[in-house]
C-alpha cells in the first residue's frame, strides 16, 4: 500500500451495498468488471493489500447497538492502518483515525491522518495533538468531543485482505473490493502487537463492496443481475462484537 497518505480524500459521502460470495464467484466477477474498472493504484498491481482497524466503542457497546437497532444517525470511531508486507508499524507510521457515519442510507466518513503513537494518544488517553493542520482542526475536534462524550475505549480489532478496482473517468467514484482472509481479535488491542486473530466468516467466501457517489451505472447493476448475486448486510465491526458476545447472527443476513 502506498503510503503517500497526504493525498488521500479526507471527507467523502457515499452509497455502500454489499454481497458475500464464493471465492470462484468472486473471480468469475472480477474478470467481467475487468472490461470496465482499473485495479486500484494504490494496491500491488492488482490493486490488493491488507488492511488493519482498530474499534472503539463505550461501555455499554452503543455504537453496535445504535447499527443493530438501525438508528437513523450513527458515528463509529476507528484507527485504520494500511498495511505494507516488510515494514512494521512504528509510533511515527501515518494512521488513519476516522469516524464513519451513518446518515439514512448515506455513508459519511470525516479521517485525519496522524502518526501512530498520537493516533492512540488521542484516542486511548484523550490527549489533543500538539500540532494538528487548519483544515484538519474541525475532524480533530470533533473525534475528540466523540471519545469524551461516550467513554469511548478499545474494543476490537478487525483484519482482512482486500482487492479494490475504481471507475474510470466514465465511472467517476465507483469503487468495487473484495474482502477475504476477515478475522478480528479482542485481546492485545493494539495494532503493532502480533496478531492472535479468529475467522469472521468461513474462508472460501469473500465480502464483495459497492461504493458509489451517486448511483451504480447501469452495466453494473446487469452484471449483478446476471450472476444472480444479493445483497447482504454486514458490518465488520458488528460481526466481530456478534462472534466475541455469542450473539445471534445479525450482520451476516440477506438483505
């Protein structure tokens, strides 16, 4: 992953729909999307790499129970590494803290990017960062506003493998990935630590993401069609707080 993190989009809106398919499904669609996306750059040159989040949540888990009872507006906080095979995750690797927003059926995400060891002491110790740039002032405030208001802590950690393909210049903000190798742990709650992670959902499947600004071209939607695919609903952070508890299965469904 490229870590030429100061060019990435802070502050996006957009529509997200999900799929769980088989890995040889996955591939059968992957070669039909070729004739119309490019691998992320971003990405090796297939546009994979790993990805590595940490959740936050209060006590009383109110951000997973504010997505299980489907409540309009809803914020969850994370910090968010991009992971490079070779190189380990110092206090001074760029992160990503982000705050993903759930408005209707409009995914909002507001991130800023800070060095590691401020990253967590932002978020674990509730210490502001000394230096923070003008345009980021507002996303800062507003992460750490969050943290105080519901006590927010450490929670889970969430990992996968995923392979993202973006729209062309006819296709603008389209973005489709493919997750696979999704586990999560709840112990050792740091990213840097060696990973004691378990499976989120069974291995030859993979959770394919739609994303788009607007509205999913019409190509697409056929595509979808004619591999007689269905949406799912899912949420990462959810199912590993399903799986940790016992709980019953609520984001693992068709949708």
């Amino acid at each position: 992953m490229s870590n030429k993190l100061s060019h990435t989009i802070r502050r996006f809106n957009r529509f997200e729909l999900k799929y769980l398919l088989s890995l040889q499904q996955a591939e059968v669609f992957k070669k039909a999307l070729r004739a119309y996306l490019l691998a992320d750059e971003h990405g090796n040159g297939n546009g994979r790499y790993a990805l590595a989040s940490l959740y936050y949540d209060s006590p009383d888990l109110r951000c997973y129970w504010e997505k299980a009872d489907g409540i309009r507006f809803r914020r969850k906080l994370r910090i968010r590494r991009y992971e490079t095979p070779g190189t380990p995750l110092t206090a001074d690797t760029p992160v990503f803290v982000e705050i993903k927003q759930r408005l209707d059926r409009v995914t909002q995400k507001r991130r800023v990017i800070l060095p590691y060891g401020e990253a967590l002491r932002l978020c674990n110790q509730r210490q502001y960062p000394e230096q923070v740039a003008a345009e980021d002032e507002a996303v800062v405030d507003e992460i750490y506003a969050f943290i105080w208001q519901y006590n927010l802590h450490p929670v889970s950690i969430v990992r996968y493998e995923r392979q993202a393909f973006i729209g062309t210049d006819y296709d603008i903000g389209l973005r489709v990935t493919f997750d696979t190798s999704l586990s999560y742990q709840i112990h050792q709650l740091r990213l840097e630590e060696e990973a004691s992670s378990l499976p989120m959902v069974s291995p030859d499947r993979t959770v394919m993401e739609i994303k788009v600004n607007e509205r999913i071209p019409y190509w697409l939607t056929e595509m979808i069609a004619a591999h007689n695919l269905r949406m799912i609903r899912i949420s990462k952070y959810c199912r590993a707080i399903e799986l940790t508890q016992g709980m019953a299965s609520t984001f693992l469904q068709l949708a």
